[in-house]
C-alpha cells in the first residue's frame, strides 16, 4: 500500500475545491460528495474506502463500500479520464459511456480491441455490459436528481457507485484538486497531491504574471446551438479562467456559476464589444461561421478581432480533448488563454486552443 498523506482521524482541507473532502480513520478513508448535481442543496454522499486486504467493520454494515486499490473502474464523462490518465492508471478503465468521444490515444485502442466498452449512456445505459465488465466501481456524474435512479439500480445489482461532482466547482483549480478524490481511489493520495501542487504552482504563477495588465482585452464567449445561445455565468469555471488569464469576461454581470442564455440581439451587441471570441464549439472557420447565420457579418468581432476556438486536440469522432485532459490541466488552458490574449501572432506553442482562420 502506497504511503498516506492523511494521518488517522484527519480531515483533508481542500485549497479550492468545495465539493468533496476525506478523511481517514485508521485505515480507512471516507470520501464525502456534497451536493452533486446542479441545484442541489443540502446533499451529501459519504463514501468509505477500504483496503482489500482487512475485512469490512461491522459498523459500516449498510455503508456505501469501496474496496481499494480498485482496478477496474467504468467512467460516465471522460473528464474522469483526465483525472485517471494523470495518475498513470487509464489500464483501469473497462467502460465508458461515450467511448468513441475518449480522447486518450491508449483508451481509444482498448476500445477498438473490446478492452473498454461503451455503457451506453442516460436512459438507454446497458446495465448488462456493465455488470460484465465486473468494475470495482462505477464514477457517475449527475446534471439533475435524475441520476439517483442510475445510482440506485447499480447499487441494486451490487455494483458500487461514486460521484465525481468536479464539472460544478467554479474555480480551475477546484475542478483540478478532485485529483485528490480520485487518488484515494487507488490508494494514491500521495501521488495525487504531488501533481495537484505542481499544477497549482504553475498557474498561479501565470495568473500573477497578467493581474496588473492594462487594457484587459474584452471576451466573447460560445455560439449559437439550436437557436439558443448559452455563455457561462460570471462565477462559472470558464470566467474564472478568462479573468485568471487577464481578460475581460462580457458575461462577468451575471453572477451565477451555471450558463445562461442570451439572446442573438445580446450577442450581437456583446460580438461589437468583443476584442476576442472564443469556444465557439463546431464553427471551425469565419467561412463557417457567417454560413451558420449571416447576421454574424455584423459582429464587429468576427471583422476585427481575434477568433480562437478550444478543438486544437479532437479525435477522429469528435472526443474533444480540452474536456478530458484539460481538466486536470488547467495551467496548460491558462497559458494558452494568456498566449492568446497578450502575445502577438505566433501562436504554434498553443495545446488546446487554434486560430480560427
């Protein structure tokens, strides 16, 4: 067993992370999930972690059980992967619902050789496959109390659950930290503290690197979907991320953590304040992107300004990469934001952002 970072009755503090914490009693650790799924309120989830090799208490009789190290996991959001791949263990991952959309190049081959299998996902999750993949655990995510039905079926057919509510933390270091979370999964905590520090240390040193930048470039953010156009509230991850890199967010006003939409006539004037656009999710090209809509050739932005777009790294079906290990590497989107808001053309050392030409 590897070295623990927690001594006996201790209860971790997280540095950003709000929605989890752990503690460990002897040799047992409780993970504890508060309120995962979006307008949750008062939820909490306790999780008790313990070793293979000792026998489970009589006093956690009923307890969510977890026996670790776990070495078969099945993963619903491949912003798990992240987590996973960081920690050197993707050889653990048997099922994922979505696998075609897996990024990782190692996970992308299991699935082609039956090593990982797509689960299925939402209403049409095949419990059957899932049962045969045997997993030690199941990582689910939950967008609305809808997902305690999933949660209740596997636990019905004995198989253990967690949730990784990380996709709600509203700070990039928050949703990085849960590298944590996942670590006492596999007994890494030691290892997974190591690397969050090493993240950590390299974007906060970016982040002072811009904060006393004059004439903050302003930023618009996201495209249209389906007559709808979302954009992230103010206190959202994506904000935070713009402001950490020296922006100036359009949508900062509104102060909720969730996307909210606005509409084309909002756009339209925020895309005549903007000095850059980014993640506009499919549009590819300004060819594309006036196709899409021609009331675009209006947005000054789209004449004037910058355009870059988060799909530099996307497999051959679509797996977006910046959702997957950008994840648990904040510091590289950072950069990249950094790079696009302050440097000049040069833009060849960008990871997960392109210029959209």
């Amino acid at each position: 067993m590897n070295d623990r970072t927690l001594q006996n009755n201790e209860v971790s503090s997280n540095e950003f992370a709000s929605g989890f914490s752990i503690e460990e009693n002897s040799e047992i650790v409780k993970l504890k999930v508060f309120n995962p799924w979006e307008k949750a309120q008062n939820v909490k989830v306790e999780y008790f972690l313990v070793p293979k090799e000792i026998s489970v208490p009589d006093s956690l009789q009923n307890k969510n059980i977890i026996r670790t190290p776990i070495q078969r996991i099945i993963c619903m959001s491949t912003s798990h992967l992240g987590f996973i791949e960081a920690l050197n263990e993707s050889q653990s991952v048997v099922g994922i619902s979505g696998a075609s959309y897996v990024s990782n190049l190692e996970l992308l081959q299991n699935v082609e050789t039956g090593k990982v299998v797509d689960v299925g996902y939402g209403q049409n999750l095949n419990y059957e496959v899932i049962l045969n993949q045997h997993p030690d655990v199941v990582m689910l995510y939950g967008v609305g109390s809808e997902v305690t039905t999933h949660v209740k079926k596997l636990e019905e057919l004995g198989i253990p659950v967690v949730m990784n509510a990380e996709y709600l933390e509203e700070t990039p270091l928050g949703k990085a930290e849960w590298i944590k979370f996942v670590g006492a999964l596999y007994q890494k905590e030691s290892e997974a503290q190591q690397f969050f520090n090493e993240i950590k240390e390299d974007y906060l040193s970016l982040k002072e690197k811009v904060k006393d930048k004059q004439n903050k470039p302003r930023v618009l953010v996201g495209s249209p979907y389906k007559d709808s156009w979302w954009i992230p509230g103010g206190n959202s991850y994506l904000a935070n991320m713009i402001k950490d890199a020296g922006g100036d967010y359009i949508g900062k006003d509104n102060d909720s953590h969730e996307s909210y939409v606005i509409s084309f006539e909002n756009a339209l004037t925020y895309g005549n304040e903007a000095d850059v656009w980014i993640n506009m999710g499919l549009l590819s090209s300004r060819k594309d992107i006036i196709a899409t809509d021609q009331r675009f050739e209006n947005f000054n932005v789209l004449k004037e300004g910058r355009l870059f777009n988060n799909n530099n790294r996307m497999s051959e079906n679509g797996g977006n990469d910046f959702w997957e290990s950008g994840t648990v590497y904040p510091n590289l989107i950072l950069r990249d934001l950094i790079s696009v808001f302050y440097s000049g053309t040069n833009h060849d050392e960008l990871v997960y952002y392109k210029e959209v030409e």
